[in-house]
C-alpha cells in the first residue's frame, strides 16, 4: 500500500459507518420528514465539495485558514519560498493571535532551510496606508523576522496584474511552494473561510502572478522602520 492509499485507507469505512447510521435514523425517524430533509441537504453539500475537489482540486472549507499547517509540511519536504498576498488595511489582524501558530511554524520550517524565504507583497490603497501606525508596525516587525522579504505595490496595478494572468480571487492569498494556494472568501480578514487549490496548473499560473507583481513592487528596508 503507498502511503497516498493509506492516507484515504478510511474511506470505505466511513462509507459504511454512514449507511448504517442513515438506516439507524430512518427506523427511529417517527414519521417526520424533517431529519430527512435537512441532512439529505447536507449531504448534498458535502458531495457538491468532494466533486469540486475530485474535478478542479478545490477544497473550500469554512475555517480554511485555521487548516494550513499540514500544508505547510506537504509544501515544502524540498526548500522552496513562501509567496504571500497581505492587504496593509489587514495588518492588524495579521499581528493577532490568529495566525500565531502559522507564524511560529513557518519560523521552524525556516530554520531548517525547508522554507528558502517568506515573500509578502503589502498591497496599498493610497500613501495614506503606507504610513499609518499599524502598518509600518506590521512590516517592521515582518522585516525582522528571519528568512522574511516585503515588497509593496499599489492595489491597481496587483488588479491589473491578476488579470492579465487570469487569476480571480476575493481578496488575499498565499502560495505553497509549488504546491497548493489558499485564498481568503472575502476581504473581512477575520472571516477564515476560504479555499485550497492544488490544480498544478492553476498553482503555476498563481505562482506567475505573484511573481511578476514581485517584480515591479517597491522592496522595503527595515532601516527605515
């Protein structure tokens, strides 16, 4: 057995645990049609996301956020960057403890030379966010991080560049080595839906976006912070 069969070993079981436990609820049902058709609508959720994975290799999860730690150590058994998208209106929320535990994992994966650099682009509206308390306290702090790059571009030129590229998110997003990226649902930064991708091509196009964004972003110096 490879290891990608043992992973999905469950499958069958579950199956079958669900079968069993849906005949369990339809002989203790008392005649309402209720049950039945709530979990019927459940199930055609679940079976809308599975398709969506077996067929475009989407994963949209509702706390999709708070599950990239085991991608981060699929993403990168060989040394590769980290691409990331921030939003400067979002850097309070990306000091929070919310993404404490990404943050202190991808230090260790650093360290190990598993992850070569973090690569974030500070996307701003105007000067007015280039400057404000939160986000020069933001970029310092990821400027003195080890292994940490920033670049800063207009959100203008990322919308046009995204375009050309024919990539279409909601907000954010990072790249996983060449792996996988996730994409944030909407761009209230503390909503931690969203979606994974590991499509190889889409990845590729994603990867050609960001890095081409990267090239035209003004790089930042922690001297002047």
């Amino acid at each position: 057995m490879t290891k990608l069969d043992e992973g999905w070993a469950w499958s069958e079981e579950v199956l079958d645990e669900l079968a069993e436990t849906l005949s369990k609820l339809k002989n203790r049902s008392n005649g309402t049609d209720f049950f039945a058709v709530r979990i019927k609508s459940e199930l055609e959720r679940v079976t809308e996301l599975i398709e969506r994975a077996a067929v475009d290799g989407e994963l949209e999860l509702r706390d999709g956020h708070s599950r990239s730690e085991l991608v981060l150590e699929e993403s990168f058994l060989v040394p590769m960057p980290f691409r990331g998208i921030h939003f400067l209106s979002d850097s309070r929320f990306m000091s929070s403890y919310v993404v404490r535990n990404w943050a202190e994992r991808v230090e260790e994966l650093i360290q190990q030379n598993r992850i070569t650099s973090v690569r974030r682009l500070m996307i701003y509206s105007d000067a007015d966010e280039l400057t404000s308390s939160s986000s020069r306290e933001y970029m310092r702090q990821n400027l003195n991080s080890q292994g940490y790059e920033i670049r800063t571009l207009s959100k203008k030129t990322l919308k046009f560049q995204l375009l050309e590229h024919r990539v279409s998110v909601p907000h954010d997003f990072g790249v996983y080595g060449n792996l996988a990226v996730f994409f944030s649902a909407s761009a209230d930064p503390s909503d931690l839906a969203g979606t994974w991708l590991k499509d190889s091509e889409r990845v590729k196009d994603f990867i050609a976006a960001f890095d081409d964004c990267w090239n035209l972003a003004e790089p930042e110096n922690k001297n002047d912070f």
